[in-house]
C-alpha cells in the first residue's frame, strides 16, 4: 500500500509538472509575441522620432539664414521642457563628465 501511495504521488508530481510546463510555454509563446509587438512599435517610435528630427532640421537656421548642419549640432531636451541645439562636441564631453560622475559615485 505505502509503495502504491509513492507510485500515485510521483504520478501526480509528473502530472503536475508536465501542466507546468504546458502553462511555461504558453506563456512563453505569449511573451515572445508581446516582445515582438514592443520591438515593432519601437522601431515605428524611432522612425517617427528621426523624421521629427529632419523636419526640425531642415526648418532650422543660423544667424545668416543659413540651414543648420545636424550632423554638427543635436536637440537637446531638459527636464523643464526647453529644447536647445547644442554642437555635438559639447554633448559629448558633457556624456564624458556624467559618466566619470556615476563611476565615481559607485
């Protein structure tokens, strides 16, 4: 009787574990779908963001009128909602200062 009791509960182990695993992967092909709607509604967000982009650009200009290179300068968003246009050689030793301040502060 006791080794009828260990075989019915090994049984119902297996039995469970195979429902686990029925329930893992359908929540795994349920992610996998999630992460892929994310990854294409990304894409679209960075293909919206990169035409803004342009079409600030190309509305942009300098003192003398002339277009500004966006390649030389980047739109820079601050935490209060101003937009500046920065030159990139400043955004970059700016990045290299924050950078050095984190890996000090750890």
């Amino acid at each position: 009787v006791a080794a009828q009791n260990c075989r019915k509960r090994k049984l119902n182990a297996i039995l469970n574990l195979e429902e686990d695993v029925c329930n893992l992967q359908t929540q795994k092909e349920s992610l996998k779908k999630e992460h892929s709607q994310c990854s294409r509604l990304i894409s679209q967000i960075k293909q919206k963001l990169n035409n803004l982009y342009c079409d600030i650009f190309s509305r942009l200009r300098d003192d003398q009128g002339r277009p500004v290179n966006p390649h030389q300068y980047v739109i820079h968003c601050s935490s209060n909602g101003s937009v500046f246009i920065i030159p990139k050689h400043l955004v970059k030793s700016e990045q290299k200062q924050d950078t050095a301040k984190e890996q000090k502060q750890r």
